[in-house]
C-alpha cells in the first residue's frame, strides 16, 4: 500500500508539472509498477485461500468480489471524468474482480493453481496479435501494444499472478503461527491493510486536492 500510494504520488507530480519522469517508457518505472501490481495480485491470491477457510467463506467471497466490481466501476466512471481520453477501461480492480471469480474454483487444488498460473503469466508475457488490439478483447490480454489508458492490467499475465498467489497461500497457510511475529505491522499500517480497497479508492483524489492546494498557493505567493 505505502509503495502503490508514493508510485501514485510521483505520477502525480508530473502530472501538476512538477517532474517530468517517463512513466511509459523508462525501465524503472515499469519495473516498479510491475512489482508493485505483482505484489497486489499474488496477496490477492493468498487472501483467498485464507479467507476460504473463514466460517461463511462463500457469502463473504461473493460480498468481496461485488465490492471490488462495484469499485472498478467507480474507477471507470471517475476516470472517465478526469481522463475523457485515456479513462480506465479495465484496470486493476477489474482484473482482480474477474480472476478472483476465475480462480474461485482452484482454491483448493494449488498444484493445479501453481501449473495454471506459471501457463497463464508465460502465456501473456510470449503471445500477442492484432486481434486483441481493440476494446471488446483487450482486457484479455495479448495486444502488441499498450492501449492509450491510464491503468491497464489484463487477465494475461495477470490472473496467472493470482492464481500463483493460491499456491503460495497453502504454502503459508500451515506457518501463520511461526510466520505471525514477523507480519506484525504498526497501528496505521495494519488499519491500511485491512481497509486496502478504501485506502484504494480515496488515496488519489487525497493527493491530487493536496497537490492542487500547493499549487494554488505556489501561484499567490
């Protein structure tokens, strides 16, 4: 979380024009969006393995995935706003609520997962075509280049994530007890933790008021 929000607040910067870092281009940046993205979808992945073991797992799982859809939606709609031409088609909250419900069946089978998973990452990382450059099948994947969006996480590679997420997470599962005084976080951090999709959704529009009010003042004075 802390790592998406400072990425978040760099490319706002230049976004006000107070950097001009190449955000599309530059190795660095990809590879921390990258990581930053992998690092989402595989928690994601161990989250539900761990939350399939709760007392009302399926209504609980259904409740989180229609929260997560009804967010993506808020991010399409926002986006759209503030973006008309590049606004968030399918994005990360898209690609975690369609691969949860994808992965929902292999929960329980991480062999599967795990074999799945490494298919699904190689397979959207060696194919692209044509075909896929275009909005009704771009949000599968496989297109020979980045469609003009300001978030763009297709299920391949991505649900492959995911899915290598469910291995890990019956990996961790038996060590929670040896694992627990490692992961202990201060206050604020864990509270992020537990309110991820919250602090999601309202960390930028946070940024871009704070950022606009330094502006405002930079130019006064």
């Amino acid at each position: 979380m802390v790592a998406m929000i400072g990425y978040h607040f760099c490319f706002d910067l230049r976004w006000f024009g107070y950097a001009a870092w190449d955000f599309e281009r530059d190795a660095r940046w990809i590879a921390a969006r990258s990581a930053i993205l992998g690092t989402f979808l595989l928690l994601a992945g161990v989250s539900l393995v761990l939350a399939s073991r709760r007392p009302h797992a399926r209504a609980t799982f259904l409740r989180h995935v229609a929260q997560v859809g009804g967010a993506a939606l808020l991010v399409t709609i926002a986006s759209r706003l503030a973006f008309p031409g590049s606004f968030i088609r399918f994005g990360v909250l898209h690609a975690i609520a369609v691969s949860l419900l994808l992965a929902r069946p292999l929960v329980e089978r991480p062999r599967l997962a795990f074999v799945a998973g490494i298919v699904v990452v190689v397979a959207g990382l060696a194919f692209a075509h044509p075909f896929f450059d275009r909005d009704p099948v771009g949000w599968l994947g496989f297109m020979t280049e980045k469609p003009v969006t300001e978030d763009y996480v297709p299920l391949f590679p991505w649900t492959g994530v995911l899915l290598l997420g469910i291995a890990a997470g019956h990996a961790l599962a038996g060590r929670l007890a040896v694992l627990g005084p490692l992961t202990r976080l201060p206050g604020a951090l864990a509270a992020m933790g537990r309110h991820g999709l919250l602090v999601y959704l309202v960390h930028q529009p946070l940024l871009i008021a704070a950022l606009w009010l330094a502006t405002q003042a930079r130019r006064v004075a």
